[in-house]
C-alpha cells in the first residue's frame, strides 16, 4: 500500500512538472500566424493578435492585444480591440503533437466601434464578407471549415456613431454576447444584452446563419428582442437639435431570410417629447406593429400600426427608408373620434401646451395628417378638429376681456368648445396653424391663424365674430349710425401657450365697421372714442 501511494505521488508530481514546464517546452506563439490567418479569413479584416502563452491549468493559449482592422470606407481606427483573449484549446493534440483544435473564444472587456455611414450601411456589414471564398491551390483551408464550440464576449464597450448626422458618439456599456456551436457554414444559437446610454437594458437572443457570401447585414437571422426604458435623448439615434426624447420599450420577433427581414411587435414610450420646445408627454403611447424590410434597397412598409392612446386609437400606416445617414419616414395617420382625455397627455409632446392650471374635459378629436422628412426633422401636416370640450381652470372671458365686455361676456372658469378646427404644420421650429377656427357658445366665433413658436411662444392673428344685438357694442354701433347684426373684432395673442396675451386692434375694429356701414350716416370719431373706452384707454380731452 505505501508503495502504491509512492507511486500515485511520484505520477501526480510528473504531471505537475510536465503541466509547469509545458508552456517552456511549447512555444505558443508558432500557432500565431495561424490564428491570425484563420479569424482574418473568417472576418474579412486583419485580425492581429500579441503574445500568445499556454496554461495548462485553464486549458487553453491565452493572447494579449487583440486588434480587428476597420474597413476603410470608415476610417482608420480599429473596429475591435482587447488587452487579451482566451482560447480554449484541445490539452492531449497540443500536448502530444502540437495540434492546435481551438473549442472557444472568449474576448474580456473589448472595445468595439460600430459606425453607420452616410449610405445608410454599418461597418459591420461587411464583416465576413467573402470570408466563405475558396482560397486558389487549398480548398481544404476554405473558412467554412471554422468551427468553435464556444465564442463569448464580456463586459464590452460598444461606442456608436452615426456619420453625417450632428448625433454624437453614444456608448453602450456591460455588453455580454454568447454563441455556440459557431461556424460560417451553418445556423448557430446567440444571446445578447447591453446596457444602453442612459440606462435601461437590451436583450437580444436567437439564431444566426449561415454567414452571408455577399455582406453580413444579409445573413439569415431571428432575434427575440427585449428592451426596457431605452433613453431616445441619450441613444445618438436622433439629432440633439431636434428635441426629441423620452424613454422606449420594445417586446419585438425579428425574421430574416437574408432578403427580407419581417419585425413585429409591441412598443410603447413614455415621457415623450417629439418636436423642439415641448414638454414631456404625461401619458403613455402604444404601438402595435408589423414591418417588411428589403435588406438589398434599405427600405420598408409598416404592414401593421395600430397606435394606442388609454383607451383610443388610431391607424397609422406608411413607408421609411433606411439608405441615408439618416432614416426617413411618409407615414400617414387617421384618428377618428378619440376620446380627447386620452390624447390630452401627449400634446405637450407635439409643442401643445394649455394654458397654466387648464385641463380639456369631454368630447371627441379627430385628425388626418402625413408625417414625412428625416427623422430628426420630421414634419407633420393635416387637419385637426375637437368636438364638444370643456376647458376648465382658465378664464377665458377675463382673458378676453375687452372682448368680453363689448358682448356682455361674464367671467367664468369654464368654457365650452364647440368646434375647434384647423390645418397644421408641425415641424422642428414651430407650429404653424391655418384656418384656425374656434366656436365658443357665449363669446362667439373666433378664426385667424399664427404660429407656436420653438419656446411656446405664440403669434397669432385672429378674429371674434359677435351677436351686436342686445349687448354693448351693439348699442354703441348704433348709436354711432352703423348697422349690421354682425361684427368682428380683429385681435392678436401673443405670450406663451403657458400664458397666453389677448389685445385687441381698436384700428382694425373701427376699420371693419367703417367698411360694413356701406355709406349710413355714420360717426367715427365717437365710435373711436367708446371703444377706446371700453379697451381701457381714456377719451381724448
């Protein structure tokens, strides 16, 4: 028995000597050229690696400084690099006829630099490209041989850049990416997950493969996609200029054939904030959808968009195309008879702010419009209405009240809107509103047109049509021998939508007046002087 033991010691202390000495005895570095050879054929890039150094105990060749080139068409700097890299590797064909069969990757803390050029492709696309090529002479070398049990990247860093644009480099943290069963020749199962700028998470899993001839972009792929409280503000997908920011969930399948990638899916966003100048939005917004993608033309068609508003929604449909440095859209929406309670959350995230303390109650809003442009400076043109509102906590009688006072107007919190109706155009400097027209039972009709300013600032042109019978500026028209049932009195808003300023045009008022009295015995000047009384301003002594 003790012999026994003696002998079990003096084999484990062989083995341990020979495991220490191994790395003496075997240079690593003579399987250099060919790691280097066979991940440049695979990728399609150069693919440099340092000193490679074996460890028994971890099972594989472990190499430092790992550099992937770029493709020139994006610059000089290296699409990929890392302090090192493990290579699990087959111990008994290293150790007894130093054969190098590679079962895993595994990449700690890359750097990787994705870039998406001007003609709308990213760097990667080309990655792999011609990797499956026969090289002349040595068909048995072909890449399609490459295989790997395992590849992993780890805690990597991913900086994203959009050429072109004045979107600036964003950088997703934390990312983790598992394969298995790797080869350019077959389909292989991946996981993804990320940290995005600003938080949130990215999870992304599926198959991939087999490894397109032409460009990777065009590989056949699924991915079940999971994204949480992605930042749109903090991402570098859109312009910083342009206003828009909110956070982004998505619940998405994607299918691709290699031809055509198919997406469908449940997104939503919150805290929304669609054109510059606005606020975020207090409610969230739904989208159920369905998109075809053409890989070759970069372009595609929602074949389903049913956008939810609480309890509403609206249909929205249309092409983008993804070609440019940019992403641009001509999509069309059609809401008919939504709730206004439903919608009233997100005006603020198209540039509609009501009135401090100012809350629409009731009624129903309909709305056609296109939204086309680029991404990042979308503009939205149609036609709005609302139907039978209540704007409660603003005055509008005092805030008319020169108005007000000419057709016998009291003060009240609460104002019906019968009709508000009106061609817009929204756009990253403002909104600009035509036709306005807005029916108030009690004050009138009011109609014009103006534009909401960048900072909410208002600049409009308007008119209140009045019943002169039986009220003030009834009496004073007729006593100043002019006729007629009814008259306008032209006004202009200016302020912020925040806190709006009403001031009527005395001149344009008299002017009106003067053009209905068609030649009646008439006097302007005591006309003058009591509507400027009424205005607030004094009599001329």
């Amino acid at each position: 028995m003790r012999r026994l033991i003696i002998i079990v010691v003096g084999i484990l202390a062989i083995l341990i000597v020979a495991a220490l000495a191994l790395p003496f005895l075997i240079d690593a570095n003579q399987f250099k050229p060919r790691v280097e050879a066979e991940a440049t054929k695979a990728l399609g890039r150069d693919v440099k690696i340092g000193n490679l150094s074996i460890s028994i105990f971890s099972g594989g060749v472990k190499a430092q400084n790992l550099v992937i080139a770029e493709n020139p068409a994006y610059g000089k700097g290296p699409f990929l690099t890392a302090q090192s890299m493990a290579i699990g590797v087959e111990m008994m064909p290293l150790i007894t006829s130093r054969k190098l069969n590679v079962q895993s990757f595994t990449i700690e803390q890359p750097q990787v630099n994705l870039i998406h050029g001007t003609n709308g492709k990213w760097n990667v696309s080309t990655l792999g490209g011609n990797s499956t090529a026969q090289p002349q002479g040595n068909s048995s070398s072909s890449s399609s041989e490459f295989r790997v049990g395992k590849f992993t990247i780890h805690d990597g860093r991913v900086t994203v850049e959009h050429l072109g644009t004045n979107s600036k480099p964003s950088t997703y943290e934390a990312v983790d990416l598992t394969a298995s069963n790797v080869s350019m020749a077959s389909a292989f199962p991946y996981e993804l997950s990320a940290t995005p700028p600003g938080g949130g998470s990215i999870k992304v899993s599926g198959d991939f493969g087999p490894l397109s001839e032409k460009v990777a972009d065009q590989t056949p792929l699924t991915a079940d996609i999971k994204v949480e409280r992605f930042d749109l503000g903090a991402s570098g997908l859109v312009d910083p200029t342009s206003g828009m920011r909110g956070l982004l969930n998505l619940n998405a399948n994607l299918k691709s054939d290699g031809k055509t990638a198919k997406l469908m899916g449940h997104g939503s966003g919150e805290k929304l904030c669609l054109v510059q100048g606005c606020a975020p939005s207090s409610t969230p917004v739904a989208l159920d959808f369905g998109t075809d993608y053409d890989l070759a033309r970069q372009t595609g068609t929602l074949s389903k968009g049913v956008l939810k508003l609480g309890n509403s929604a609206a249909n929205l449909g249309g092409a983008f195309d993804m070609g440019g440095a940019v992403a641009k859209l001509n999509m069309k929406v059609d809401a008919a008879n939504v709730a206004v309670g439903d919608i009233q959350g997100i005006l603020p995230a198209i540039g509609v702010v009501l009135p401090s303390g100012a809350s629409l109650q009731g009624g129903t809003a309909n709305a056609h419009a296109t939204i086309a442009g680029p991404l990042d400076a979308l503009i939205t043109t149609g036609a709005v209405d609302v139907n039978n509102t209540k704007l409660t906590g603003y005055d509008l009688g005092s805030k008319l009240s020169a108005i007000s006072k000419l057709a016998g107007i009291g003060s009240t919190k609460e104002t019906l809107i019968q009709l508000f109706a009106s061609n817009v155009k929204v756009s990253p400097v403002g909104t600009q509103a035509d036709n306005l027209k807005l029916v108030v039972p009690g004050i009138g009709t009011l109609a014009g047109g103006g534009v909401i300013g960048p900072k909410n600032d208002l600049n409009f042109k308007m008119r209140a049509q009045l019943q002169t019978q039986g009220n003030a500026l009834g009496a004073l028209t007729a006593a100043a021998g002019f006729g007629g049932k009814n008259t306008e009195i032209p006004f202009h808003v200016s302020g912020t939508t925040a806190n709006p300023v009403f001031t009527p045009d005395v001149g344009g008022a008299v002017g009106g007046m003067l053009s209905g009295a068609k030649g009646q015995q008439a006097n302007p000047a005591g006309l003058v002087d009591s509507l400027g009384g009424l205005f607030g301003k004094k009599k001329k002594p």
